[in-house]
C-alpha cells in the first residue's frame, strides 16, 4: 500500500510539473490564446520600444508581422491563416472590410484613451461613429524632392514629373491607387473616377512617364533618397516628413491640382483572439505621451491632439505634415470603389508595372 501511495504521488508530482512546463512554453512559443497578441500593420510603421513596454506592462507577448499594401493584408486576412488581433488598414479598405463583415465592433467602453484623438478624425464617413476602426496615422500623398539636385523645380503641378530633364530620376511607391491616382489627378480627374475612359488616359499618360522612371519601390525609397541616390519620389508624407529629418535639402510637395488625403486606423479582425487583448493594445497606442513617442519614431502625422503637446513644436507646427482643415478640404479621401472597380485599378497597375519592363 506505502508503495502504491509513493507512486501515486511520484506521478502526481511528475503530471503537475509537466503541466507547468507545457504552460510556459505555450506562453512563450505564443500559443496561449489569451497570452499572446498578433499584430498585423505596414513595415516602419511602429517604435519597437512602444511593443516592448505593451509587453511589460500587460504581460501579453506581440506577435508583429507586417504588410505593404492595403490589398495585401486583405487578401492574407481573407485566407484565414493566420488569426490576426488588430490589423492596420485605411479608410477604404476598413470600409470594404465592414462590408464583407470581418471585423468585430469595438468595445469603446475599453477604450477611454479614445478621448485623446482630434475630433477632426473622428466620425469620419468610412466608419460613422467608429463603430469598428480608430484612427492611427494620417497623411497626404506627395512628391519628395532634392533642392540640390534639382534646383529649379519645385512640384507645384503633377505635371513637372513628366519634364525630359527628370529621365531615370523618378521612385514612385508601390501602390495601385496612389500611382493612377496620379495619373488621374494630372488630368483632372477625381481619385475615385471609375469611368473606364478616364482610367484608359490615365494609363496612357502614365505609359509616357515610363523613361522617367527609376524605380516602382517600398519602404526603400526612404534610403534611397535620404542617400541622394534619387532625386525625387512619389511618397506618402510621413515618408517624407522621416527622411527630411535626415537629410536637409529634401522638400515635400501635394501638387496643386489634388491629391489624396488618408487615414490610416487600428482594427480587431473576426479572426482575433483575443479580442480583450486588441482592445488593450489599441487603447494603449491611443495614450498620449506613448502616441508621441510613437509618432517621433515613425514621423507620420498623428491624429491624437494629446499626444502633439509632448512633441517637439517644430514637427507639429509643420504644416506639409501637419495641413490645416483649409489645405485637407481640398484633398479627396479614396472611397470604396468595389470590389470590380478596385480589381480594375490593380489590373491597369499592373499593365503599367509590365510596360516599363
Ligand atoms: C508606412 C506606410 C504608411 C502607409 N511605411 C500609408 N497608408
């Protein structure tokens, strides 16, 4: 019996420290449902710091993957591989995703750091009420461009791009709606414009912009600019703002015929989680003082008006970064054009991607 008892608890004691074991490594390998949280947002896009304090405060491990199109992180939430906590999607994707159901509305009750952003930003048309996205980052599309190297330009019109002088000068970023959006805009066009006609012109005028063109590039427009090795760039501003920073003869320019004003927002796909984890990562980006440090990191324009007063004056008083409602107002937010028409605008994307070659 004393024998049958010994083994009894040898095995007890065994099971329990297997148990612990398994717990921790579950913990740390990022299997643990409520201990680990996959975040999904575009590259440079964040202060690593701020996904280390997250951890030390909240206990929970961030998984952090990143994308470079709207289109992309779309196509991988679809596919349901991965269960992604928050992702990071613009306006008019939030908006699509609303429409094809996969996300989770928020719990504002969570969020009272919510209270923190610019009313300007809140309520916008994509997301009435912001029932399922809040904001992150903002900006414009525009032109970064060398005063050294180009002297005697300046950007005020889309056109200048196409000048002879600026053969193999040009990046232009990686993305179907900015690049024919341009090309939509140089011909007066709005953003949102899905008469095939238009969109055909826009296509051909942007075939003749193809001996210009240096590069079609992601984040690395960055390094190449800030290194002189181009001279001038299509760019969202934050891109811009970043670099400027490190290199003082670059300038921005939102050409005067139009162009794209965007809003980028934290989201809690169907696929999450662990939903009270998302809420606790979004409420704790929205924190003042962790936004500013965030927004001096990554140099976008930030939406929340707490998180300026623990910022340096001039980054907030520049007004190529941070545009007043007069400037904005003549911008135009991209909308949700549909499912046919956003496949079309990848398609003539990539036509003209392959023309070049
Ligand atoms: C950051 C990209 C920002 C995307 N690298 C603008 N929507």
């Amino acid at each position: 019996m004393k024998n049958l008892i010994q083994a009894f608890l040898a095995v007890l004691v065994v099971s329990i420290v297997c148990l612990i074991a398994i717990n921790r490594l579950n913990a740390s390998a990022g299997y643990s449902g409520t201990n680990t949280l996959t975040v999904y947002n575009w590259g440079d896009y964040i202060d690593e710091e701020v996904i280390d304090q997250f951890e030390e405060e909240t206990g929970i491990t961030v998984i952090y993957e990143t994308f470079d199109s709207n289109e992309a992180m779309m196509t991988k939430i679809q596919q349901g591989g991965t269960t992604y906590d928050v992702a990071v999607p613009s306006e008019y994707m939030v908006q699509k995703m609303m429409e094809e159901d996969l996300l989770i509305e928020l719990d504002h009750s969570k969020l009272p750091n919510l209270k923190n952003i610019d009313e300007r930003f809140m309520d916008l048309a994509f997301d009435p009420g912001n029932k399922f996205s809040v904001p992150y980052f903002w900006g414009t599309v525009g032109i970064v461009f060398n005063t050294k190297m180009l002297p005697d330009m300046n950007f005020k019109s889309w056109d200048d791009l196409w000048d002879p002088e600026l053969k193999n000068d040009i990046l232009l970023v990686d993305g179907a709606r900015e690049v024919i959006g341009m090309g939509l805009n140089s011909l007066g066009y709005s953003l949102n414009d899905t008469n095939k006609v238009h969109l055909q012109e826009a296509q051909d005028k942007l075939n003749t912009l193809t001996p210009n063109i240096k590069a079609i590039v992601g984040d690395e427009n960055k390094l190449l600019m800030a290194n002189g090795e181009a001279p001038v760039a299509l760019v969202w501003s934050g891109d811009a703002s970043e670099i400027m920073f490190e290199n003082e003869d670059l300038d921005y320019s939102v050409p005067e015929e139009g162009s794209n004003l965007w809003f980028d927002n934290m989201v809690i796909p169907k696929t999450a989680k662990n939903i009270d984890g998302a809420h606790q990562f979004i409420n704790f980006m929205l924190d003042a003082e962790v936004a500013a440090q965030n927004t001096e990191y990554v140099s976008y324009s930030t939406p929340n008006k707490e998180a300026l007063k623990y910022m340096p004056e001039e980054m907030v008083n520049d007004e190529r970064f941070y545009p007043s409602p007069e400037l904005t107002d003549k911008l135009e937010v991209y909308d949700n054009l549909g499912k046919k028409n956003l496949a079309y605008y990848n398609e003539l994307f990539l036509e003209f991607k392959m023309y070049r070659k």
